[in-house]
C-alpha cells in the first residue's frame, strides 16, 4: 500500500475524476489509515511503498504491475500522468531482491487493476487500458494462459472494478460492464456469478479485497454484501468515498505480494506459476 499524502485529482484520465471535486486530505487519509487497520486486524501483513509528490494516483498500488514469486512485471502505464509511478514500484521491487520483468515493446497495461488471480485461474482484461498484445507478453513471460476478458464501459476501465472472483465457484461481476463473449465466458467459468446490481457496482462492491473468507469492500452495497454472507462470507465495509473521487476503491488501493498462492488445502491449477 501507499499512504494518500500527495493523493489529490490532478488531471482527469477516467470518468470519477473531475479536477473540481476536491480531496478532502483529512478524510482520505482517515479512510486509508482505516483500511489499513482493518487489513492488518485481519492478519494481513502490510508493506508500504513511499509515495511521491508528482505522482497522485500512486495510492492505487494494484496498477503497479504483476507479481509472481520474485518476479515483479511492471506495469506499462496508458496515461502519461501515470508513467512515473512504474520506476518508482520498480525499485521498491528490485531494492527488496525481486527481479524486475519489463514486458517488451509498447504495450499499454496496468497490472492487478487488470489480472486478476483466483485458485490459479488468471483472468486478465484488456479493452479500456490494457492491450491484449501486453497479456500475451505477460502470458509468455509467467508461463500463464490467461483467461481473456473484454471491457466494455469506460466507468468500469479496470477489471478490478466489475469483477471480484471468490472462489473456483463463485464470482460477483457487474454484467454490463462487460462484452457478451466475455459474460458468456464468465458463465461458463463459475457455477456460481453473482450479478452485482448497477447501485453496489457504482459503489464499486466488486472493488473488494478477499482476505481469507472476509470481504473487505466499501460501505453502502448493502445488497451484495448480503449475497455474499448468504455463501458464507463475512463482509466488512470501510468507506473509501475520498478515493472513488479518483475512480478507485479498496482492491485499487492494494496490491497483493503472493498473488499466486493459493489457499490451503486448493490443489493449484492451469496457469499457476
Ligand atoms: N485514477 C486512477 C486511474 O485512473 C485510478 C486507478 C484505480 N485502480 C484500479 N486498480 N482500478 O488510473
């Protein structure tokens, strides 16, 4: 994670942001630092990367880029605002014994916010910011067979943001967000698609951060928090309304370091690396 203390809206490079609509520093702050609490309550175990005064979208560590064992893929940022932030992940990265994989050739893709790893199932999204030719290098580059997805609607320009695999059964995904092969994927791929209604997807409910069988998600999904807890799930709900001025929420803010480790006692399947 990356704590907000240059997060403001700078520049506005997707549909949430709007340069007149002001962070509230306190408040973003207090919304991180709750996020924070809440994730090391839960066992988590939390590294900080040092944020930089250019860079005001670096909060959202999930687009830093892919991490698999000690390889970290940097991401390859669309907008120029964002750019500066893959050297300084980089870094962070190589200073910590990691080795740094560039995916070749100019390819736009924005890590985590787009790949997303599930009980060794990677589905992976391109149409808003990531090229496909980008997962096919990352695909090379891992040893993956990436399940390709295609976005759709520019408010949800991340997979991070419509999508929120639980299990090998089970998913929540809002439908419009994506193209019909890509539903059609997605029904053939869980026995169990939640379909997240337009009101909790705005909220970005799909935005969530599974620790274990908890859901850390943002406040006021009331009705997929409670599809969710029908199977089982405990749902924790922290506000992050400071950050969806920017068009993140809880997942955006996170990037997960054992990306493909499975969970105990799930024999790892196609794709794991
Ligand atoms: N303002 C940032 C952008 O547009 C928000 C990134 C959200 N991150 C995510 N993983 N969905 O790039």
């Amino acid at each position: 994670m990356c704590e907000p203390s240059h997060f403001r809206i700078a520049y506005e490079i997707n549909p949430w942001m709007r340069i007149t609509n002001t962070v509230q520093e306190a408040e973003a702050a207090a919304q991180w630092q709750a996020l924070h609490r809440t994730l090391v309550g839960l066992g988590v175990d939390v590294e900080l990367v040092e944020p930089a005064a250019h860079v005001p979208d670096m909060v959202f560590t999930a687009n830093a880029g892919v991490v698999a064992g000690k390889r970290f893929v940097p991401a390859n940022f669309r907008f120029v605002e964002r750019a500066p932030e893959a050297p300084l992940f980089s870094r962070w990265f190589a200073d910590r014994g990691y080795e740094v994989l560039p995916i070749e050739g100019p390819r736009h893709w924005e890590g985590e916010g787009d790949v997303l790893v599930s009980n060794g199932s990677v589905f992976a999204a391109s149409g808003t910011r990531t090229e496909p030719g980008a997962l096919d290098r990352l695909d090379a580059l891992l040893g993956l067979e990436t399940v390709r997805l295609e976005l759709v609607d520019p408010r949800f320009y991340h997979l991070d943001t419509c999508f929120l695999p639980l299990s090998a059964e089970c998913a929540a995904y809002y439908p419009p967000a994506f193209s019909d092969a890509s539903r059609a994927r997605l029904e053939e791929a869980f026995d169990d698609l939640i379909e997240v209604p337009a009101e909790d997807a705005l909220r970005f409910v799909c935005n969530a951060l599974l620790v274990g069988r908890t859901v850390v998600m943002n406040t006021g999904a009331e009705w997929t928090a409670r599809a969710l807890e029908e199977r089982g799930y405990e749902c924790v709900a922290t506000p992050t309304s400071e950050f969806i001025k920017a068009g993140g929420s809880v997942k955006c803010l996170v990037l997960t370091l054992d990306t493909f480790r499975d969970p105990p006692g799930v024999e790892p399947r196609r794709g794991d690396v």
